[in-house]
C-alpha cells in the first residue's frame, strides 16, 4: 500500500491493536483517546529501547517527536513523550511514571534528535534527570537559577530575583 | 495632546528678517533637529513587538515623526524602546545594550510588561518593570499600546528632548525638572 500523507490506511482501533501486540512486553494500559491519539504507558527502564524499536518499526513506524512534557503529578512526576508516525496518521503518547525521590529516565536523544531541547526543558522546568543526555543544563531559565519553577512545591527565591 | 507637546512641537521662531532667514534660538534649532531625528533601538521581547513593527509600516508610519530608521545594533541608537516582558535572564542583557547606546539616549516602556511585569507580575523570572534595569523616559499603558499610543508617547519624548538645554548659565525650564525619570530608577544605573 502506497503512503498518503495525511491519511490513515489503518483504523485507529487496529493501529492500537497492533501496538499492544507488537510491543507487548513494554506498553501498557493502551487506549485510542482521541480521533488521532493513542496513549500508553512504559516502565522508565524499557523507555529508551521502546522508543528506538517504535521508530524503527516497519508498519507504525513513530518517527517524529513533537514535544516532552515534565509533569508533576505532586506524589510522583511523569514524562510524556507525544510522536507522531507518518505511516498511520496517527500520534502516540507515551506516558512514563518517575518517583519522586527520584525522578530519572534515559534519553531519548539518540532516538529522536529533536529530544535534546525538550528534555533540557523538562529538566529546566520540573527537574526531571535524563541520563546519557548530551549536554543537560538549563535552557530558558538563566544558569544560577535555584529550584525548578514549575514543580507544585516550587517557592519563589529572592536569589533568583536580582532585579526585583 | 497635552499643551507641553503643542508648545514644544511648535515654538517660537522669531521673525522673518528676509525671505529664506529665519531667527530663533540655538537650544531651539539644536533640540528640533535632535527630537526630529531619533533613532530607535528595535528591543521587542513580547506582543508589543507586533505592534512596535506595526507602527513601521504604511499604514501608521512612524516616518512621520522621523523616527523611522530602526537600527539592531545600540551603537546606532539613541532610543531603547522596550517592547515586552523583560525576564531575569534578559535583563543584564538589556542593561548592557542600555550601556553601549551613545549619550545621549532615552528609553521608552512600551506596554505593561515592560512597565510594571503587567500580567506576569510577581512571576518567577520576571523582571516587575524595566525601570528596575535602566531610567524610563516615557511609559506607555496597554496591554500591548495601539501604534497610535506608542506614538503619543513618542511626542511625549519629543517634547521631553525639547526642553533640553544646550547654552549653558540657563536655568533650566520648571517643566524641565518635573520631567526627569523619577529619582529612585536613575539611581540604580
């Protein structure tokens, strides 16, 4: 079947199917969530081999990372990987649990280079550590900056009002 | 248009002693050429960057009050108009922008970000108004300031550069001294 952008030779629900079937032993939990979006979730410890066997994948191959998002989730943090695969149509986010204590996942950077900002940002903003990550500082906020602003616990610093 | 504009855009030239001769003062044909002349340093950070470009082009064309050369570079410049949300990590930047303009030089808050931190006031990198970094001239309300009010606050500035004094042993016009940036922002240059 040839490609057509912008179409979707599959139905979502077999798409999803597929994914649960060919990725058995690392998604989870998956669902079709909106008329162009599955969503799943994977161990933080298979993450980094999923994402290269995801992209690498002959049928729904994902090959596009649109965005990362830190989330906290107060007793836990999460990372939410959204990529996009132009052989279905189809978006998939991939959802990833972190303890709090220790909020740490592998880089996705060799997989998708596009990772390397957004987890910069990730780790910017609600301090999650990607291992293995090329060059993980800060990337909108300035470099002595303390704390990371957007985790529910954050308490604004005078330090990091030098202007105030 | 407050009265401070219309005699600062319009003063007095003194009379006509032969056809193409005119007669005024040296503070008057210095501070025309200076206020008409002024060329602004493109600082857009946020929205108000949309409608600072806006005012550039035909259809308000801030040409008319000779002030159409932006220049990217602060050696160029002679005014800073501060168009956005200043944050934390910008605001040594700006500061040193600010301080590689040559004197003499003016800044304008363009919009509420720049003046006070607008919505984003208190946030955790932003800067509660530039006047925290350099002197204001010149602060424009709105969120973000029409072409037409970032132009009132460039007559503003006109008639503020108007009122400079370029003979010395005058004293200086009581207008003059109610005009000057408020005494806690010029301090912390």
């Amino acid at each position: 079947m040839g490609l057509v952008v912008g179409s979707n030779p599959m139905s979502m629900d077999a798409v999803a199917a597929l994914l649960a079937e060919r990725f058995a032993g690392e998604l989870t939990d998956v669902r079709v969530q909106e008329p162009d979006t599955i969503v799943a979730r994977v161990a933080p410890q298979k993450l980094a081999v999923l994402a290269a066997r995801l992209k690498a994948d002959a049928d729904a191959g994902y090959e596009t990372l649109n965005w990362i998002a830190g989330v906290d989730r107060r007793t836990s943090f999460e990372v939410v990987y959204h990529v996009y695969s132009w052989k279905t149509n189809t978006y998939i986010e991939l959802h990833v649990d972190l303890p709090r204590a220790r909020p740490e996942v592998d880089t996705v950077t060799g997989v998708w280079p596009a990772a390397d900002w957004h987890e910069r940002e990730a780790w910017d903003m609600v301090g999650i550590v990607f291992t293995g990550h090329p060059d993980l500082r800060r990337i909108l906020l300035k470099d002595d900056f303390v704390g990371h602003p957007l985790r529910k616990d954050y308490v604004d610093l005078a330090e990091n009002h030098p202007h105030a | 248009m407050s009265d401070r504009i219309k005699t600062a855009r319009y003063p007095k030239l003194e009379h006509f002693a032969e056809p193409n001769v005119i007669t005024t003062t040296a503070d008057f044909i210095f501070s025309w050429a200076r206020s008409h002349s002024v060329f602004p340093f493109t600082y857009g950070l946020a929205c108000c960057a949309i409608e600072m470009l806006t005012s550039g082009f035909a259809r308000y064309d801030i040409a008319r009050y000779g002030m159409e050369v932006f220049r990217p570079t602060p050696r160029q410049c002679d005014l800073m108009i501060v168009a956005g949300t200043v944050n934390e990590k910008m605001a040594p930047v700006l500061k040193r922008l600010y301080d590689q303009m040559s004197e003499p030089k003016w800044v304008i808050s363009m919009g509420a970000c720049a003046t006070s931190g607008g919505p984003f006031y208190d946030g955790y990198n932003v800067v509660n108004g530039v006047d925290k970094v350099v002197p204001v001239d010149v602060y424009i309300p709105g969120c973000p300031p029409r072409p037409e009010a970032l132009f009132q606050g460039l007559l503003e500035l006109q008639g503020k550069i108007q009122q400079y004094k370029f003979v010395p042993g005058k004293p200086a016009a009581p207008e003059a001294a109610e005009l000057v940036a408020p005494a806690a922002a010029t301090e912390e240059v």
